[in-house]
C-alpha cells in the first residue's frame, strides 16, 4: 500500500509504498476512505521520541477490507469509524469502560506496532468499531473522532440546560465544544479567540457571540452578550500556560470549569480563586464508546453539521505539502485526507 512515512523532526512526510497490514485476531483491516490531520498529529512530528518509520492518523472512516479470526458481527464491506484505541482490556480503566484512559492502551498512528491512517488501509481493534449509517458520509466518518473529543468536553460540565458558557479558544476543539454545547441545550455559547477566521467559524458551528481578547475584556464582552455577570462554565481549549488560571478566574460562583487544552509544561493555579467561589474543576481526555456513537447518532439525524469545519480534502500526494502547511497560521480547520 501506498502511506505517508514520518522520517524524522523536521523533514516532510514521505508517500512511500509498504506493506499491506494484515489483521490479529482481535482487528479488521479498513481501507481508508478519508481520515483527518489532527493538530496532535503536527506536535508529535515535531517530537525528538516520534519514532522514524511511523505512519501518523487516527481520525479516519472507510471499509471493512479484511476481518480477524476472533471479531464478530462484522463482514468485508461494512462502512465504519473506529475509536483509535488499542486497550489492554484488563485494568481499571478498562473495566469500567474508559479505554481511553488505560495506562497501556496504544493510540493508534502514534507507535510504530499501531500504525495510523495516513495511508490507503488501517487495522483497527474489532471492539472499537462503530458502523455509519448510510446517510453519514465518510468525510463525515473522518471527522467523528474530533467531534466526540468535543461530545466528551460538554458531557464533562453536566451542563445544565439554559446554561451560559465560555469557550476559551475556537480551534478544530473549540469549535466542536460550541457545536455539542449548543447542542446540549446552553442558551449563550460565548467564543474567545483570536483569530477573525476562527470567529466566523464559530458562529458558524452555533456560537451565539464571539469575542477577540486582544482588543475587548473577556468579562466585560461576555456581559454585554449575555446579560450574565460570569460563565457558568468555562472550557478552556487552548492549552497554553496560564489558561487554566484564567478560566478559574472567568468562573461564576460554583462555577464548573473544564480543561481540555493540554499543556505539557508545569503551570500555576491559585487555589484560593476556586476555594473562595467553589468552584469545580475537571479535565477530559479522549472519549468512550458512547461519545463515538452519540456523535454518529446526531449526524445521521442532521442535528450537527461538519461543513462549516471542513474546510479541504487533500490526495496522499498533496499530504506532505498540506502537513507542513499547517506548521503555519492558517485560515483551515479540519484537513481530511483521501489515500
């Protein structure tokens, strides 16, 4: 088969030909009719310990091509996504259905023996399939994997209906938290961001308002949209340094804030600005099982839309191209990939 190889920190990725995978017992075989270039993906190939020879991609929809000896209920042909996610299947984690968070899952297109989607097939464990309907496309397949980080962040707040919410940044995270939370029923979905294309975008997803921090004050803005003096649940999509501060500081009283940004450096917090509001805090990771057919369930519905965030398709050939141009402030969002 044909794939995009990672090389090495700063060399572009390389369409080169490979073997065709074969599956465990436990796997399927898909060929890839779309996947996604995720902003992690950018990050590991800018990583001393990314291994040369990796295929990256675990955003990705297509066809059963080939099934393991052990998966059942699945036959050559069937249309699905997968949950990226290679679990061990016998930790805490695992028992109470949150392979996400198993300390010895593998993520799939980030380890040399769970090669990822940037290529023409993928394996994907049999457990973690999840069919598309037929009124679900396999650009939109592509895309289930972003959108259900985005289901599990919401989900995360126990959003009240009616709720008036702030999302700290409009990237391909924060669009999809606008989406699920107007989704979930909140009156006011208050955008902050930077830049002018991630704002439109967000209004284009179900944002109610949007605010530049550069020339307006968050607070202040968020009262004139809302009526409200402070959010009542902030999620912090951004995952700089200082951000998770600034949330705790946005909160209202008994506020509810949810870090999704990650930040791999040590970063700072007051304890005494949560303490004195009561505030609650909690980060989301990934997703499960019912985040992937919740987002599936609500397309094949036509209660989201993805077009407003995917914004091209590329071939394998145009990928390494396409991949380095990502490095660099864009206008794009969701980048899908057709191998």
């Amino acid at each position: 088969m044909r794939a995009a190889i990672f090389e090495g920190v700063g060399k572009p990725l390389s369409i080169q030909t490979v073997a065709d995978p074969t599956p465990a017992p436990d796997q399927v075989i898909l060929t890839v009719e779309n996947a996604g270039i995720c902003g992690s993906d950018l990050h590991m190939s800018e990583g001393e310990h990314t291994p040369a020879g990796l295929i990256l991609g675990h955003e990705f929809a297509g066809t059963i091509a080939a099934v393991g000896s052990a998966v059942t209920g699945w036959k050559a042909g069937d249309r699905v996504t997968a949950l990226p996610l290679n679990a061990c299947n016998s930790c805490d984690a695992c028992d109470q259905g949150l392979p996400a968070l198993c300390s010895e899952t593998l993520f799939t297109g980030c380890y040399l023996n769970a090669q990822g989607a940037y290529a023409q097939y993928v394996a994907a464990r049999g457990s973690m399939l999840q069919r598309l309907p037929d009124g679900v496309s396999f650009e939109e397949g592509a895309m289930v994997e972003p959108l259900a980080v985005g289901h599990h962040i919401v989900g995360m707040a126990e959003m009240p209906r009616g709720a008036s919410v702030l999302v700290l940044g409009g990237g391909p995270i924060g669009a999809a938290v606008a989406l699920f939370a107007r989704h979930a029923g909140a009156r006011d979905v208050i955008v902050s961001e930077m830049s002018e294309s991630r704002r439109a975008r967000a209004m284009d997803v179900g944002a109610t308002a949007v605010i530049d921090p550069r020339k307006e004050d968050v607070l202040e803005a968020f009262r004139k949209a809302t009526g409200k003096a402070r959010p009542s649940v902030v999620f912090e999509c951004v995952g700089l340094p200082g951000m998770m501060r600034q949330a705790v500081d946005f909160a209202a009283v008994r506020g509810r804030v949810v870090i999704a940004g990650v930040v791999f450096q040590e970063d700072t917090l007051a304890p005494i600005a949560a303490l004195g509001k009561e505030v609650t805090i909690r980060f989301s990771q990934a997703y499960t099982e019912s985040d992937f057919a919740a987002v599936i369930d609500a397309l094949a519905r036509r209660e989201v839309d993805t077009q407003p965030l995917h914004t091209a398709t590329v071939s394998l050939d145009e990928l390494p191209e396409a991949f380095e141009a990502l490095r660099k402030p864009t206008t794009q969002c969701k980048v899908l990939i057709k191998p």
